[in-house]
C-alpha cells in the first residue's frame, strides 16, 4: 500500500467498521430488539459504533499516513461512507431478500434516523480526528 493513500484508508476503515458493525448488529437484532424494539436497540448499540469508528479512524489514519489536509481527510471519510452504504444495501437485500427500493426505503424510515446520524458521523470522522488534533496542538 502506498503511504499517504487515502483511498486505501478508505477502504480500511470501512471494512473493519463494517466488520465490527455487521458482528454488533447481528447481537442488537437477535438480542437487544426482541427486549428493547428497533430504536431503543439501535441508540443502545450507537455509542459502541462510534468508539470503534473513531479508533479505527485513528489507527488508519496513522497507518496510511493520510496527510492532514481537509480535502484528502472528507474524500477518505466520503469514500468510506458510500462503501458502507452501498454494503448495508447489499446486505439488506442478500439478507432481507429486499429489493433495491425497499432497502433504499427502510434506510429513510423515521425508526433509523440514530444510525443514519452515526454513520454521517463514521464519515465525517477523519476530519473530526484532524479538527480535533489541530486544536490538541494549539
């Protein structure tokens, strides 16, 4: 991998907050639901979701030394979120035997509004982890 790429870190990060995340919400649908129902499953499962994308933001942003520059820190964040969209859709329709439509659908449903709000945050994670390191060193 060439340091400094961050469409490799894209990719890195989305896969393994992709994997943590697909692991987390198999145990929020088969445990936390049937108990808590959807939204109180998907705000309990949230702040998981965001330590771990935060972290492994962190690490891949090291080990890909993505240069502290907003424009390569929001394409790297952008990136990842359109290949973690476009997986929870094929997910949703290999898993859910959903069409397009129905899972573009359930995406905008009201009762997912947290975990769109978490994954605008998984995307905007590079720049915050730059934001936050340019006011660490000041």
């Amino acid at each position: 991998m060439r340091r400094g790429n961050w469409i490799a870190a894209a990719i890195v990060y989305f896969a393994i907050v992709f994997a943590a995340g697909f692991m987390l919400g198999t145990l929020r649908v088969m445990v936390l639901e049937p108990q808590m129902g959807r939204v109180s499953a998907v705000l309990a499962e949230l702040p998981f979701m965001l330590v771990i994308s935060f972290v492994v933001c962190r690490f891949v942003v090291k080990w890909c030394a993505v240069p502290e520059r907003f424009l390569q820190r929001f394409a790297m964040g952008a990136l990842a979120l359109l290949l973690l969209i476009a997986a929870e859709i094929v997910v949703a329709m290999t898993l859910g035997a959903e069409s397009l439509g129905t899972a573009l659908v359930q995406m905008t449903d009201p009762a997912n509004w947290a975990g769109l709000a978490g994954q605008a945050l998984f995307g905007v994670m590079p720049v915050l982890i730059l934001v936050r390191r340019a006011r660490l060193s000041h």
